[in-house]
C-alpha cells in the first residue's frame, strides 16, 4: 500500500459524510516508520478543514475540505500536504 493508494481510497470518499472510521479504513495496511495508528483530526490551520495521518515523525499528511449539509459534514476535496 502506497500513499497514492490511500490518496486514491479517500478521493472515492469526496461528496460522502466526513466518518472518522471510513478515513482510517481507507488508509488498510499502510504503513510509515512501521506505524500503522491513524490519527483523523480538526485543522488547526487555514487552507484545509481536516487532516489524517500515521502517527510517525515524517508521515505523509492527507488534507480535507469538508462544508457543512443539513447538519453533516461532507467531504469536499482531499489531497496530500
């Protein structure tokens, strides 16, 4: 499993409900520094709503634009930082 891969398993996700448990799922068996935790957060900067990654020091960042539909967060966009 590549991060292009886990790149290409959260793009199927755009126009979904932003779900914790569907962003870790789509990351499966990828790894980095032999870490497997993914941690799925609030932004703490402008520019993106969201961001998931493996917990290692060097770990690729996947970044999410989500609005706000009937109460539900829905994913707008996703890339890697």
């Amino acid at each position: 499993m590549t991060r292009e891969n886990v790149l290409e398993n959260l793009k199927e996700l755009v126009g979904t409900v932003f779900d914790e448990n569907e962003i870790i799922c789509a990351f499966e068996d990828f790894k980095e520094e032999g870490e497997t935790k993914v941690i799925v957060k609030d932004s703490e900067n402008s520019g993106y709503d969201k961001i998931a990654y493996i917990n290692s020091i060097n770990s690729t960042q996947f970044l999410f634009l989500t609005n706000v539909e009937d109460e539900e967060e829905i994913i707008d966009d996703v890339w890697i930082a």
